[in-house]
C-alpha cells in the first residue's frame, strides 16, 4: 500500500501510518469509490480520569484535508 500511493506525499517527513493512508485511499479510489468519508477527528475520548487532555496528533486531525488536497 504505501508504494501504491507514494507518490501523493506531500512530505518525507510525514509519519510512516500517515503515508499508509495515501495508499489505502489510493486503493479505494482505484476499486470505483467516488466518494470516501474521512473525517477531521480532533478530540478522542478522555481514557484515564487524571490524563490532561484528549487531542489527537495534529497529523491525524489534519490529514483529511492533505489528502483531499494531494490526491
């Protein structure tokens, strides 16, 4: 998956699961899908009571936008 959507990385310094994703929405797009929900997801849920927030990497809360934009 990752060589399938290689290409479309914006930048080398992207996290290896983050080039994953253009990969395995290279494959969707190549399987006929018009349309591919991936939403902007900034907050996850609180796990642990004392943990001091509960925000995603800012690469997981951004890449449905460098997705929509590279590829």
């Amino acid at each position: 998956l990752y060589e399938l959507g290689s290409e479309t990385i914006p930048s080398d310094t992207a996290c290896f699961p983050a080039k994953l994703v253009h990969g395995h929405i290279a494959a969707l797009i190549n399987q006929g899908l018009k349309l591919i929900f991936y939403p902007s997801i900034p907050h996850e849920r609180m796990e642990q009571t004392g943990a001091n927030n509960d925000f995603n990497c800012p690469m997981v809360i951004s890449y449905p936008e460098v997705i929509k934009n590279n590829m």
